[in-house]
C-alpha cells in the first residue's frame, strides 16, 4: 500500500482543522474526522517527520490491553479492541483493507508481595465489573498454564487476561488510517509549526517553518513528546515531557514451549512474546528523568547489568540469549497524573489537546481520535465521554492517576 506523495507546501492558506502531528493520534483524529458525514471542513495534517523515525509511534510495542486501574482506560481500551478486530468495517467495508487480528498471548503482572496483591485484586474487581476477562491467579495456576516458564518461588499471586489482550499491527492501522484520511479529503504536509499566532480567546493562524502562515479554525495538538512546544505557542503550560524507554528483541537457546504472555515482573521489566522471538522493555536505570526532544541514546549497562539478569532470573529457560535489535522511544509522559489531556482549553476554546498518554498512545489513539473528531463536529463527545480528561482538571487540581503504568 502506498500512500499519497506528502508536499511540503500546504495547497491553501486557510482550513478549518490544522492537526500538529500525523503519527498515531493525528492519523486517528483525521480519519474519523473525515469519515464523518456531518464534517464537511477542510483539514490540514502538518508532520515534521512523515516516516515518523524519531516518533513515538514508531518506538512503540504494540500492544493493547484492559488491565487499567481507572475505569474510562478500560472502556478506552475495550473500544480499541473492537476497533482493531473490525478495523475493515470501521474504514466503510472495502475488501482492500486489512483485518488487524489480535495476538491474544495475553498480559501477567506478577505480585510478590502483599500490598502489591491487595492493588491487583481491587484492579481485578474494576477490570471485571466492566466486562475484561481479568483473573487472580495463584502460582500453582499460573504453573498450570505455563508449565516450565517462571520461577514462582518468590511470587505470591498474579492478575492475568488472555483475552483482547496482546499484541497487533498499530503501524499497519496507521498507514490506512492515514490513506483513508486521505481518501476523505485530508492533506498532509511534511513541515513543522514554529509559531501559532493567537488573542486571548482564540488562535488564529499557525506559522510553518517554511514561511507560510495558515488560518485555522480549530488547531489540534497532536505533537507526542512535543506537545508541550505546541501548548507553550499558546501560552498554555503542560505537564508533558519526553522520557525514555528501551526495547529489546532477543532469542533464546531454550525457547518457550508456547507463546509468552505480556509478563510484568515486580522489578517493573515487561517481557512478551515477539513473532518467533521475545521482546523485554523497561525504564532507565536509576530514575525515570525528563530528556531532551532528539535524546535516543541508550544507556550504559541497561541489557548486561539490568534486562538479562532479571530474564534468566525469572525464566530460567533465558538463561542464554542473543540480542537481535534494540531501540529507544519517547513516551510523552504525563507528570501530573499519567492520563491523557483531551479537549479544549479553558479559555482558547479552539485550541485541543490530545496529550500526554504516557506510553498509551497506541491503543488508546482509536478512542481518542473518534471522540475529538465529535468535539469538533458537534461540539461535545458523544459515543464515550472523555471529559475526564479535559485540560480543567489541571486548573482545578483534580487528578484522574492511572496506577497501571508500565
């Protein structure tokens, strides 16, 4: 599949919805925006990166799941699920688009002490009251179900779902979002916005790099890890900064007898089944710093003296692996409570975030993306409502904090 050739000039001075970033959540926003029948405005996407190398979009695992601690994530979540497993449906029907299957190998969090145990169970309850197939599992049963995988000797229980749960192809839904959003009249350009010219109550019209100044009638911050360049355009300030995580892809001498579900260790590493081999990621080192927007470097020591000891600890057929790949990502990370900002501002009611998703983005982009088209079409959500997330509880000190972070 082949999208249209990106521009660099946008084919008009004037639109009534310009989107800062095209990856994950500016692909959604303009997909579902220009599949709406009762939108009939134009739409300007502006991407300073249109193979999104340095996106967060392109660092990301790809997976999705329900084991959330606050509620709207999970609905968000089962929503993301359906979307995914009816991603044909959902882009009108044409035989041309792929079915996105879900690789249901599932997610476990491991507890290895009581008051760990004590917040997966009261997850658990919310989980299942909203449908999620979430089950408290002891470590014979996760013995049962997984003869041979884990060293259970310090474990004390686990919270497992296989079902919706897994992983799937989000750089296969975001190029036709993005050709579907196309299709629908969208127009993408590959610059960068570097002002946005704005009064007290309302932006008027952005500035890009290459010199042009555009009108617009909304402007959607869709800018990841940069979203708080955007925001400070406006004058607005946002708890959002680029942190760092590392993935690696590796083999193993012994593999699994069958696939590895989504594991997270007590120490806070992830590991998963990737294909034929295995993934495992995780957080720096020594704590969780803010970085600098192009800061991709890796960390010294982080497989030798962190990932592969705890591997070969707790699966004790890793006890011999070759790494295959590695990367770093941003995740555009939400210091204030580790959810999303979605919404109009209080005061530049034209001005919408759609930030802050803390290593969520992916799954989370179809939720996103349908309910702030409806903010811009009818002026409010309509199919869930996301104004818990809305940029006022900031101001009134009022945090939505998502505990299930990984």
């Amino acid at each position: 599949m082949k999208l249209n050739t990106v521009h660099t000039t946008p084919k008009q001075d004037s639109y009534d919805v310009v989107i800062i970033g095209g990856a994950n959540m500016g692909a959604s926003v303009s997909c579902f925006l220009g599949q709406n029948k009762d939108f009939d405005g134009s739409i300007l996407v502006v991407e300073k990166d249109t193979n999104f190398q340095f996106a967060s979009t392109a660092a990301s695992n790809d997976c999705i799941r329900q084991q959330f601690a606050n509620g709207i994530n999970i609905e968000i979540a089962q929503f993301g699920a359906e979307y995914i497993q009816n991603f044909r449906e959902y882009l009108g029907g044409d035989e041309a688009v792929p079915n996105i299957p879900i690789r249901n190998f599932g997610y476990l969090y491991l507890s290895d002490n009581d008051a760990l145990t004590e917040v997966l169970e009261r997850d658990q309850n919310t989980q299942a009251s909203l449908g999620a197939g979430t089950q408290m599992v002891t470590p014979e049963e996760i013995e049962s179900k997984y003869p041979g995988f884990y060293k259970l000797s310090d474990i004390q229980s686990g919270s497992l779902n296989t079902q919706d749960e897994g992983y799937f192809d989000a750089p296969l839904m975001l190029r036709w979002q993005q050709k579907k959003a196309a299709e629908t009249g969208t127009e993408m350009v590959q610059n960068e916005v570097v002002a946005i010219n704005h009064s007290a109550n309302k932006v008027e019209s952005v500035v890009l790099k290459s010199g042009e100044t555009i009108k617009a009638g909304t402007v959607v911050n869709a800018a990841g890890p940069r979203a708080r360049l955007i925001a400070n355009m406006v004058g607005i300030e946002i708890p959002i900064e680029p942190r760092r995580r590392y993935t690696y892809i590796f083999s193993a001498d012994k593999p699994l007898s069958h696939d590895l579900p989504l594991t997270i260790d007590p120490t806070g590493v992830h590991f998963r089944q990737s294909g034929d081999n295995y993934l495992v990621g995780c957080p720096p080192m020594i704590g969780d710093p803010s970085v600098a927007y192009d800061d991709f470097r890796f960390e010294k020591g982080i497989w030798e003296e962190k990932l592969a000891p705890i591997l070969a600890n707790r699966i004790p057929n890793f006890d011999n692996l070759s790494v295959l790949d590695k990367w770093v990502g941003h995740y555009e990370f939400n210091t204030y409570d580790q959810n999303g900002i979605v919404g109009k501002h209080s005061q530049i009611e034209n001005f919408i975030f759609v930030n802050g998703f803390s290593g969520h983005g992916t799954q989370q982009a179809p939720s996103m993306g349908r309910g702030v088209s409806e903010l811009i079409t009818y002026g409010e959500f309509r199919t869930m409502d996301l104004t818990p997330f809305s940029y006022s509880r900031l101001e009134r000190g009022e945090r939505l904090v998502e505990r299930a972070v990984i």
